[in-house]
C-alpha cells in the first residue's frame, strides 16, 4: 500500500523518534535535521 508523501513537520519527526524507520528525508533548516537524527 503506498502512502501519498507527507511533509514532516519537526513535531512530526520528534514523535516518531525511535518509532518509525524513515530511510529518506528532505530537509531545509538545522531544526529539521536536528529532530531527523
């Protein structure tokens, strides 16, 4: 089943964290990468 793409938001991303293996990830700001790692 695939999902349409969804924008991550940094809320997102903290949630996720440690749930969740996301293999590609865009981002645009320190913010962002930082909630990715």
């Amino acid at each position: 089943m695939l999902r349409p793409r969804k924008k991550y938001t940094v809320r997102d991303l903290q949630l996720l964290k440690g749930k969740r293996c996301l293999t590609h990830i865009h981002v645009k700001s320190p913010e962002e990468a930082t909630a990715a790692e």
